[in-house]
C-alpha cells in the first residue's frame, strides 16, 4: 500500500463528508462531529461490533458503525427510531448489570457509560422496571497500581484485545460464557500472580471504572515531556498539581511510541519527590558519603579516570542513556580509557 | 414360505441402542448363524418410542419393543415356517388394532422418506449396501457429466432450501462460492445439532453417513474445494464411529481421497467434534471453532462464502441439505422440484416429541398439515389429554396453538405465524404444560448458550429469564409482560447473530397466543397447566382408601392418616414435589392438584 | 501426569487449529484438565495460557474438577423438561445426597446437566457412564442408581 490511501464521500445524516479509505463509518463520523455512542470501540484496536451500540442504518438495515468501512455513495442514518429503539435496550440492560457507585468511581469524569447514557437520555423510572444484576464479585486489588471490579465490567474486551494487540503479552482473556462471561487471566488468578507487566495499557483503555488507577488522578495542568527512564524516549505528559507530578500518560501523538508506555513510564514517577532520591552528588570522606558540589565532584571523577588506564577500568552503561550516549561512552572506554571492558545494564 | 431369503432388520440408532438392540442381534446371530437368513442392523427407523424395532423383510412384519428373550421366538419364527410372533406386532394406539407389517402402520403410511429412505433399510457401516441402494450415482454424474456450472444449476433448478433452519437457497450458495475467487475452498458440514429437541440429523449420520459424504463430495466438485470437514457434536458418539467407519470406507473405495473414480477430482473429509456449545451451530462461530478458539460469531460481512474458514471461501450446509443433494443430482431438479409447496420444495424432517403418542423421526412433504402430523402420524397426544400447542424451531421458533394446526408446515408459513422451521424439532405440548413455563425454560436454554459477546443477547436473555423466573415463582409484577415485549423487540433487533436475533421468540410467540396464562400468574395466582409449583397445592379427595401409599413416599412427611382411613396433607409441610400424585394408584386416584385458591401461597406478592 | 500428557500431545503438530481435540483428548485421559496441563498445551501450540484457559472454559465439555467414578448426565432437552426432566434431577440430586449439579463425596458419581442426547423419543432420559437410559421416572431413577448402570432388559 505504498499510493495515497483514496478519500470515500460518503453521506451521514444527509451531510456529505470524505473519509480515507479503510475507516469505519463510526470513525468518520466522529471526525466530523457527528456523535454516534459507542462502548466497545477503540480506535487504537480491531473492531469486533459487541457491544451493538453504535448501530446506524445504511439501506434500511441495522449495521454496526465501528465494523462497517466506508464506501463511495453510503447513505448513512444515524438516529432513526429503530435504532435509538434497540441502543435503548441494550443501554438500559448495560445499566441495569452495572454496579452504579458513580460518585466514587475513578472513571466517573470520563466514564463511556453515563456519556452515552445520557445520550441517550436513560430515564430511571425505565430502569426501575429492570431486575439488577447485584453480581457481587470480589475485587482485585492485588495489583500496586491499578485495580478490577468485575461488578463494573462491560464486557467489552478492549483491555483483551489490547493487551494482545498491542501489548502482545496475552494476560487477559474471556472466562465462561454467556452471562457468567468475565475478564481473567490464566487460572482465574489475580493480577499480580498472573502473566501481568502492570504497563497500565488496558487500565487506560477501560471505558468504565471496571479496571481503574488505584490512586485518583487530580493532575491540575500537564506538562509534555520525554520519559527519562530509557533510550527508547517515550513522549508523555506529566501531570502536575501543585509543585508535584501525580499522573503520567502517553503522548499519543509521538511516533516512538503512539500514547503506549511502560510500568516504569506510566506509574514510576514516585522517585521524583521521594525523601530517598539524591538531588547532589556525594563523596566518600573516611568512609561516608558527604554531599558535594557538581563541580567538585566532576573533578574527582576527572583526576581519578586520569591515574587509571587499561584493564584497571570498566565501564558500565546504562539504559536510561539514548543511543548517542551510549555510543561515546563505548567509544571514551576504548579511546580514552584504552580498554575493551565496557558493559550495559540491559544485557543482564 | 420358506426362511431362505429373509433378511432381519435391527435397528440400531441411539434411541433403540439404549433400548438394548446390540443385544438382541447378538442373541439373533448366534442362533441364525448357519442359516440362510441374513440379519443387518441399520439406522433408526423413525419409531424410537416402540424400541427396539425388528423388521422381516421381504414381508416387512414390524416387531415392536423387543426383548432379548423374544429372539427365540423370532429365530423360530424364521427357521421352521413359524408362524410370526404376534405378540410383538405394534399395536396401534388409536384402534388398539394389531399391525403385522410396517406397511399397515399409519406412522409410515403417510411419511414420504426422501432424506431418510436409507435409514432403516441399509447397514450404515457397509458401503457395499449405500453403492447397491444407488449411492454415489449422483457424484459419477457430477464428476464425468456435469460441469460445475451444471451442478449448481440443478441444486438451484431443484429450489432446495438449507435445511438447518434459516432456508436460504442452496443453490445460491453454492453460487457464490463458486464464483468466490480463491484456490483454496472449504465445504463444511453443519452437524451439531444443537437444538434441544432434535435428532434428525443425528439419525441421518447414524442411519446412512455416506448419503452426506457424497453430498459433501458434489459441493466440492461444484464450487472447486479440496477438504472438507464435519464438524459434529461430542454428544453424538454414535454418529461420529458411524462417519468414521464411512469416511474410512470412502477411502478405501476411491469415492474419497485423490483421484475421485479416476477422474482427476480430490476431495477429502475429516470429522471435528464440538465440545458442547449451542452458539458453534452459527456459521461463524463453527468456523471461528474450528479453528480453536471460543466459539463467539463475528460479524457479517464478510459472509463465509468469501472469508471463511482460516479466511478462505467456504461452504457451509446442514447434514439434511447434503442428503438431499445427492439424490437431486441423480435423480433430476425437477424430480425434487415435483414435492412440496411452491416455495418450499422436498420434504420436511422432523423429530416429532413431547406428548405425542408415536415419538420419533418422521419425514413428510412440505406443505403438510400440522394435523396431520400430530394425528395422523403421531398418533394424537399422549394418554388422550388435550392438545394445547405445537412448538417448532426449537429455542429460535414459536408455540403454535391449535388455530395453527391446518396451516401448511412450509419455512414461510411458520415465519409468518411467529416460530420457525428451526432444523426440524416439533414439540407436543398438552393440556398440563404450562406456556409461561415453557418460554422459561427456552429462555433459560438460550441464556445458558448465548456466547456472551454482545450486550442484547448477553444481559438481555438473562433479564428475561430473570422476569419470567419471577413470574413462574409468584413474583411476577404489572407490567412484566409488556416490558418482556419490548425488551423482546431490542434484542431481536440488536443481536449480532442469529441466535440473539431469534432468542426473545418463544417468549414473544406465547405472548402471543397464550397471554392469558402469563396474566394467570401475575395477576390470578394461578398456574391454569398446573405445573408451577408456586402456585399449586396437593389436596388428598374422600374416595381416598388409605392405602397408606402417598404417605410412606412423602419425603416431606406431610401426610397423615391411619391405614384405610382417609389422609391428608399438612400445607405447611409440603414441599410440593407430587410424589403422592405419582404413587396414588390410578384406580384411586385420589390425589388433586389445585390452582388459583392459595391464599396461604401468595408470598410477597399483592394477590388481585 | 507429564508421561501421559506428552503421549498425548505427542500426536498433535503443535498448531493453534489443535487446541480444541488435544484439550478433549487431554480430559479423556484424566476426567478433567489439570491446571498444569492447560499450561503446557499453551507452550505447545505457542499462546499464552489464558488464550488456552479461555477455550476450555467457553464449552460446556471441559471441567476443571475430577469427576466421581460414575457420571450421570440428566438431558435437558425440550422432550425431556416436558416429560419431567426437572423431577429426575431432583430426584437424582436427592437420592445421592447432593445439593445440585456435583459430585458425591465418596467420588462415586457426578452428576451433571447436558443439553440435548438426542433420545427425545424415550424422554425423559440420562446417561450414566455413556450408556441411555430413558421413558424414567422417579421410582425408576432409585432402582438405577441403587444397582449402579446395569441392562435392564429382559
Ligand atoms: C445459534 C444458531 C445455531 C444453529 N445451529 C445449527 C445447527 O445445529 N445445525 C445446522 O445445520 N444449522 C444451524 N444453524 C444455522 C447455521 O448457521 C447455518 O445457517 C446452516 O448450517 C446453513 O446450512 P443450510 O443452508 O444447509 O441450512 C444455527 C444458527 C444459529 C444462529
Ligand atoms: S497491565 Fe499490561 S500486561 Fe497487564 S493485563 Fe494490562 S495490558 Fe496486559
Ligand atoms: S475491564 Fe474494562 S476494558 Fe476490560 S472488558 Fe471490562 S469494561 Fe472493557
Ligand atoms: S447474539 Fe448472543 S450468541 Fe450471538 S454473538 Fe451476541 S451474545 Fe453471542
Ligand atoms: S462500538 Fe460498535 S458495536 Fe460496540
């Protein structure tokens, strides 16, 4: 596919609109502000049309949005009567199977189910008719950094198709079928026994509360930066509150990595305030550490590298440095320093 | 008449294997042994009920319910010019009257086997039998006359129609996937049968596996596909040895394999067994399972004919299709064309169950009255009670009352009266069934199996389930039934596949045409089949004579009296299990179901 | 355990299309799919373990429990529940001291649900240990369950 991708026109509700080819009707809807609710989409990921809310009508039919590609000449209708008919039940059902502790959810801001249920104008004397679910499953806190309350699960499979796709790690799968159908990993074992990175990515993806950041992020503004942690030079934004780092998330926009980060990026920003983290340099003085000025030290570290030569010296580099820098250290050991003994951290 | 010549027919499909027919050939082999008299088991005849069933040919005396210890009666029978044995002959239930032969029997007399005209009549495990009843004729032809442009024209000529329950055109299909471009084709074969009720195409695999060999074979050669597979439930062990031994045989014989009766065709089959999931019937969810993942359908488009299995152009029909396929091509379109209705051709094979006296597979012409399948046929309900409804299309299809049973039985028909064809299950209902019950308990079938992968059918089917669990156990509220409508609609209308889209009807088809029942529950108290517990109590009359009986069997220890004194039943004690009802003796048959009258009954609900 | 496994997956290729046989060859041999072996198939066919957990667990086939030494199987297909299945269940539930679906005990029997045998015409009907029994009703079930699965012909 090396030509430009063609542009479709394509009609939705009667306003004509181009899209490349490829997208699916729901994307190219929503590029042009035309709202149609979904649950089990994401961009990032593979269709698979479950969660049936995003259903238009193209020639009379019911179709889901987000598996239907563009093609020249669609006359798509968005909002007839049968299908807010058919979005309201499955809304309603959604609702009814959901545990509804809005107030102190983690998704509550951006919780893909109340946005789409307000939508859709879900009334509570319709749900009233409804038996609830009241599942009452136990939930997983033993992961550090981020926790699953199945009872709010949709069963919309991101955070599987996620971790398999993108992640290519596989942890997550469908247990069960039907109604009893829950997200797992091998075994039923909780997270932290489990095959699980912690990398955060389908926690980021969950469009509910069901897999939630264990602690609350009330980041005030955000700051872009570049993660320190590695060469590879993940983009991200901090966000701040106050003088202090509280949330991490990806940049979607950086090439190097497309929003997708790791556990180190995502959740370990902790070292930044801690008490234990060196902000000088220390010197050995009759055997304890003294702080130092950056100069002083450089200058030791200078004059010590001056008196030893050869196979007395090695070097360890570290991952943390980019590619450039790993390179000249490799290339001081060997030209300066006269030795062959130069090492990485990462291939340990 | 002499005894040479005489062969002995012993079924052996499951239901009369159950009935422990392998033993009565035994017994018959062993003392036939140096006889003239050659003795074949088959597949199942169709009457299962009088199992085990033995046929003399060539006079076709019909022996019903045989024990192993009636052989000798048979042996001696067939060896010293016996007289037959009498006493086996099947009784017709309607007249009480003897039938010697199976010709006499009005269960066969009116069935017009098509699909079925090999079972019963020919050793499934022998292809010598299948080739000399005509077998295989319709692939030579497909292979060294027709074209495969040809080929198709005939199935399309011939208006057969997929007999695993949607009736799309066979035909058509076959001319997609011909036309598909592709150099690797797959033709499958539906045989998981999954609906609860049915056992048609159980009985074809069982009773002549190589009529759908050979089907398969034709498909392969029309729409250019090397491989294909069947892919059959686990719970069939039966058929599964029963393909197993044919496709072995094919082999064997060169109607399988490379090189096809020395054309240059290639065509194989291998058998894949499901491992217990309602859903896997859908097209692709058989193929997703094949391929080894969980069985959830995906959504169409692409339709299989163009991405199937492992994304190649596939073939998918049911056993029955297949069946018929061979003999359309042997025998002609319009030979085929010349059954049935005007949109629906051939015939319609069912597995005619419930409360109906003659239970068993049966195969009529389309068209054919509900009627005449249920009296006729079937020998009219059961113990002589009251016809209520008729339920086909298993957990997809609808009841059909009594209004219903002078309605040709066609695809279109049932569709428009509310149910289905379905794959050919037809279920007796009577005067004791309850229809709030019934739609419960294919509600609770279906939420069992739904994949789980789509909200409507997910949560939907489950949400009805819960409603009309709530309403069989006296919880019912107003407006449960127009809200079972309407959620009846959404997932209908929601579903990604056909099992959701199909799942709210036997609920819908009730509503229907027994919303009175339904009002019964959440409005009267009352249970008008008297089968919901909630609403029934056990009430022991005077005629009672103290026989002791009910009391000894109440597990509840309800029941008191003295012996011949008259008893009766401690409401509060009894957990309602109808233990009493089943042992009082029939000629007593003092012991009362009532509904509707229970105050003590009503539990939190309002009672009006 | 490992001896039997590798037998089995002995016979297979290793491909992902296999998962669903070995998994049914893997519980013919032990009654049930021991944890271990689930994991061992998935380094054989190259997935991820949970891929291999989440087949097993979406076909009704698959336990992940030994079963008793005799297996009763109660259809529930529609002749069946027409014709009294629920009674049988009950009444095989309570002869064998169990509270539902489940296994005794003393291992001796399991007792599970399945969907349609297929035997509709001699509803209602169970198999034990591969072998139907039908036209039941409770007295029947006793007398079954107190000699064990035995032919009753004759
Ligand atoms: C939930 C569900 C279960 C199905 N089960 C079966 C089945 O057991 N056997 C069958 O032949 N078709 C079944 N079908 C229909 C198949 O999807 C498919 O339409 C059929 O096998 C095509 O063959 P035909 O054209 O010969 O009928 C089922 C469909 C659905 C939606
Ligand atoms: S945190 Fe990462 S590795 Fe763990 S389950 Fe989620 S996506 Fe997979
Ligand atoms: S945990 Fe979240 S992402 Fe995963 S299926 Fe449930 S709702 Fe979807
Ligand atoms: S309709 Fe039911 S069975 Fe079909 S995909 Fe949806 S959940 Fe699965
Ligand atoms: S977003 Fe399309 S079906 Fe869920």
């Amino acid at each position: 596919m090396s030509q430009e991708p063609k542009e479709i026109r394509l009609t939705i509700d009667g306003q004509e609109v181009t899209a490349r080819e490829g997208t699916s009707v729901l994307d190219a809807a929503m590029a042009n502000d035309i709202y149609i609710p979904h649950q089990c989409h994401h961009p990032d990921l593979k269709p698979v049309g479950a969660c049936r809310l995003c259903g238009v009508e193209i020639d009379g039919r019911m179709v889901t949005s987000c598996t239907t590609v563009v093609q020249e000449g669609l006359d798509v209708k968005t909002n007839s009567q049968k299908i807010h008919q058919a979005r309201k039940t499955a809304m309603e059902l959604l609702i009814a199977d959901h545990h509804m502790d809005c107030l102190a959810c983690a998704a509550a801001n951006d919780c893909a189910l109340l946005k789409d249920s307000a939508y859709l104008g879900i009334e509570p004397e319709q749900l009233q008719r409804l038996r609830p679910s009241n599942k009452g499953l136990p939930i997983d806190t033993s992961n550090p950094f981020f926790q699953f309350d199945p009872n709010k699960c949709i069963i919309c499979g991101i955070c599987v198709r996620t971790c398999d796709e993108i992640v290519g790690r596989g942890t997550l799968a469908f247990i069960d079928r039907g109604f009893d159908t829950v997200i797992g990993t091998f075994g039923n074992k909780s997270f932290i026994e489990s095959t699980c990175e912690s990398c955060g990515e389908c926690v980021v993806r969950c469009p509910v509360g069901a897999l939630a950041p264990k602690r609350p992020k009330f980041a005030a503004r955000e700051v872009q930066t570049t993660c320190v942690y590695c060469g590879v030079g993940c983009g991200i934004y901090l966000g701040v509150s106050g003088d202090k780092v509280v949330d991490v998330r990806g940049d979607r926009e950086r090439p190097t990595n497309e929003g997708s980060l790791c556990v180190k990026g995502r959740y370990g920003f902790n070292f930044i305030n801690h008490s234990d983290r060196l902000t000088k340099p220390l010197i050995k003085q009759n055997g304890e550490f003294v702080e130092a000025e950056w100069e002083e030290a450089l200058e030791l570290v200078a004059s010590k590298f001056a008196e030893t030569k050869g196979d007395e010296f090695a070097a360890l580099a570290s991952a943390k440095c980019t590619n450039e820098e790993n390179y000249l250290i490799q290339k001081f050991t060997r030209a300066v320093m006269a030795t062959n003994t130069v090492d990485h951290c990462a291939r340990l | 008449m002499t005894a040479d010549h005489r062969t002995v027919l012993i079924c052996r499909g499951t239901g009369c294997e159950s009935s422990r027919s392998p033993a009565i050939q035994a017994a018959l082999d062993a003392e036939l042994q140096d006889s003239d008299v050659e003795i074949k088991f088959t597949g199942c005849h169709g009457m299962c009920q009088q199992g085990p069933i033995v046929i003399v040919e060539p006079e076709g005396t019909f022996y019903a319910n045989v024990k192993t210890k009636d052989a000798p009666k048979i042996v001696e029978s067939l060896l010293h010019d016996g007289e037959p044995v009498e006493r086996l002959y099947y009784k017709d239930p309607a007249t009480k009257e003897q039938l010697p032969t199976y010709h006499d029997i009005p269960f066969y007399a009116k069935q017009k086997r098509l699909v079925l005209h090999n079972c019963g009549r020919i050793n499934p495990e022998e292809i010598s039998d299948y080739v000399e009843a005509g077998g295989y004729q319709g692939l030579k032809k497909a292979l060294f006359e027709l074209s495969p442009e040809e080929i198709v024209d005939i199935v399309k000529q011939s208006g057969l129609r997929g007999r695993g329950g949607g009736g799309f055109s066979t035909g058509m299909k076959w001319q997609f996937c011909q036309q598909a471009k592709g150099d690797v084709k797959y033709v499958l074969c539906n045989a998981d049968e999954g609906d609860p009720g049915a056992f048609m195409d159980r009985s074809v695999l069982e009773g002549d596996p190589h009529a759908v060999l050979e089907g398969m074979a034709i498909a392969g050669s029309a729409i250019g596909a090397k491989q294909g597979y069947i892919y059959c439930r686990a719970e069939y062990p039966l058929a599964i040895k029963r393909l197993q031994v044919a496709i072995r045989q094919a082999r064997e014989q060169g109607y399988l394999g490379k090189g096809i009766l020395g054309s240059d065709f290639e065509f194989d089959i291998e058998i894949f067994q499901g491992a217990g999931a309602f859903v896997c019937g859908e097209e692709t969810a058989l193929m997703i399972s094949i391929e080894g993942n969980r069985g959830m359908p995906r959504v169409r488009p692409p339709y299989p004919a163009h991405s199937g299995l492992y994304g190649k152009p596939t073939l998918l029909n049911n056993v029955k299709t297949y069946a018929n396929v061979s003999q359309i091509v042997n025998k002609g379109a319009d030979w085929f064309a010349g059954i049935g209705t005007e949109k629906s051709k051939g015939t319609a094979v069912f597995a005619l169950t419930g409360k109906i006296a003659n239970s068993g597979l049966i195969e009529v012409p389309m068209g054919v009255t509900p009627r005449e399948i249920i009296y006729d046929i079937g020998g009219g309900v059961l113990n002589g009670k009251k016809f209520k409804a008729v339920q086909t299309g298993g957990p997809s299809g609808g009841c059909l009352p009594e209004s219903f049973m002078d309605v040709p039985v066609d695809y279109d028909s049932l569709i428009a009266a509310g149910s289905m064809m379905g794959s050919g299950g037809m279920v007796v209902l009577d005067e004791d069934t309850c229809m709030v019950d019934v739609a419960r308990y294919f509600l609770d079938f279906t939420e069992k199996e739904s994949c789980g992968k789509c909200v409507p059918c997910r949560l939907g089917t489950k949400q009805m389930l819960t409603i009309l669990e709530d309403i069989v156990e006296g919880r019912g509220k107003p407006g449960d039934i127009e809200l079972l409508e309407e959620l009846g609609g959404g997932i209908k209308g929601g579903s990604l596949c056909g099992l959701g889209q199909t799942a709210p009807n036997p609920v819908l088809s009730t509503l229907r045409y027994f919303r009175d029942e339904y009002e019964a529950h959440i409005f009267h108290n009352k249970c008008p089949a008297k089968t919901c517990k909630h609403f029934i109590t056990y009430h022991i009359l005077d005629s009672c004579v103290g026989c002791q009986l009910c009391r000894k069997n109440c597990s509840a220890e309800a029941i008191s009296g003295e012996p011949k004194g008259i008893h009766w039943i401690d409401q509060t004690k009894c957990h309602k299990c109808g233990v009493c009802f089943e042992v009082c003796p029939p000629k007593v048959f003092s012991v009362e179901k009532r509904t509707g009258d229970l105050e003590i009954h009503t539990g939190e609900g309002e009672s009006l | 355990m490992e001896e039997t496994l590798q037998t089995i997956l002995s016979k297979f290729d290793g491909k992902q299309e296999e998962i669903i046989p070995i998994l049914q060859k893997v519980q013919d041999a032990y009654t049930y799919l021991p944890e271990e072996s689930m994991e061992q198939i998935a380094r054989f066919i190259h997935v991820p373990a949970s891929r291999v957990f989440g087949v097993a667990t979406f076909y009704a086939q698959f336990r992940f429990t030994p079963t008793g030494k005799n297996i009763v199987s109660i259809c529930r297909g529609t002749a069946c529940h027409v014709r009294g299945a629920p009674a049988i269940l009950e009444e095989t539930t309570a002869v064998l001291g169990l509270d539902g679906e489940g296994t005794t005990e003393d291992m001796e029997y399991t007792v599970e649900t399945v969907a349609c045998i297929g035997c509709c015409a001699l509803a209602p009907c169970v198999t034990i240990n591969e072998e139907v029994h039908g036209n039941l009703n409770k007295k029947k079930v006793r007398t079954l369950l107190a000699k064990g699965s035995k032919p009753d012909d004759g």
